[in-house]
C-alpha cells in the first residue's frame, strides 16, 4: 500500500523517510493533524464509523467526519485540508514541491505517474512513520446537547414503582 520515499523539506532542506499511501487501494479516508503533520486514517471497513459522519473513503474524510473525530495526541486537531509536515522543522510541506523528489524516486513515474500536487487527492503521505488510526471524540455533542438521551449510570432499583422523575429530581 505504500512506498518508501526519502522526502526533502522545501523550509529547511531536511530529509527524513516517508510513505505514500493510496486510499482507493487501501480503502481509506485521511487527515492530517494541523499542528504535527501526522497522517490519521479511517479504513472503510471499520464498524464503529457513526452514521452522522456521512463517512467516504478514497480521499479526504468528509466534513461531518472531521467534525467527530477525537484530537490528536500532541492536541492539534485532524483536517481534511492540512498538510503533512517536515520532521525536522515542523513547516508544512509544499505539494507541489513534493512533485520533484516523489516523481524522481516513483516507480511508476517512467511509466507516465504523475504526483497529485496536493493533499487533498487519492494518495496521502506518512512522514517519518507518524501516521495512526483516526479515533472518535468520546463526548460527541449529540450526548451532550441532549442530557435526557444519557442516563444516570447508577438507578438502584430500590423502588421501581418510582418513575424516572423521582430520579432526575434528585440531583437538583
Ligand atoms: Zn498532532
Ligand atoms: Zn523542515
């Protein structure tokens, strides 16, 4: 699914190791997290996907995807629209400069393969190995726009003939 590249920063001039990845073949949607530059993933065939992420694979994750999608671990958010980042200086790479050293060392390339030169198309790029599966933000807004649809996790069943107003009351 991948390829090894040696990518260059057009910020700094570093070099550091990195994968391509097909999300057509892999079955996939990415972000990038906006501060780091680390490559998150949904696979399609996950079975936790919410039904409001209106999820598409082989590309982007949709809006409403990126919407529900928990933080990254360095606490920047994952963006269809961010870009990978160099190792060494943290800028943002350029995908149109990624088309000098990707076509170079691309297999494909003397067959006519050509670079996207963008983030945002079939292929993403794993920088330096950072790359993780996408998790769900654990307090989705529907749970907590909604307190009535989350109930009170301890009920003791003392007095069932009670109904549930007995119980919500009692906290207030
Ligand atoms: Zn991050
Ligand atoms: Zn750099």
């Amino acid at each position: 699914m991948s390829e090894p590249y040696t990518g260059r920063c057009d910020t700094c001039g570093a070099r550091f190791p990195c994968a391509l990845v097909h999300n057509g073949f892999n079955d996939s949607a990415f972000a990038y997290c906006e501060q780091c530059g680390t490559a998150g993933f949904v696979s399609a065939w996950r079975d936790d996907i919410p039904r409001e992420a209106h999820f598409e694979a082989h590309g982007p994750v949709s809006a409403a995807t990126e919407s529900l999608l928990a933080p990254c671990s360095c606490g920047g958010r994952f963006r269809r629209d961010a870009a990978p980042r160099c190792a060494s200086c943290h800028s943002a790479l350029s995908a149109t400069a990624a088309a000098s050293w990707l076509e170079a060392q691309a297999p494909g390339a003397a067959k006519g393969w050509r670079w996207q030169r963008s983030w945002q198309g079939l292929y993403s790029l794993i920088v330096a190995g950072r790359s993780q599966q996408l998790a769900w933000a654990p307090a989705r807004a529907s749970a907590e726009s909604d307190p009535a649809a989350s109930p009170r996790p301890r009920l003791e069943p003392d007095d069932p003939t009670e109904g549930g107003g007995r119980w919500r009351s009692r906290g207030t």
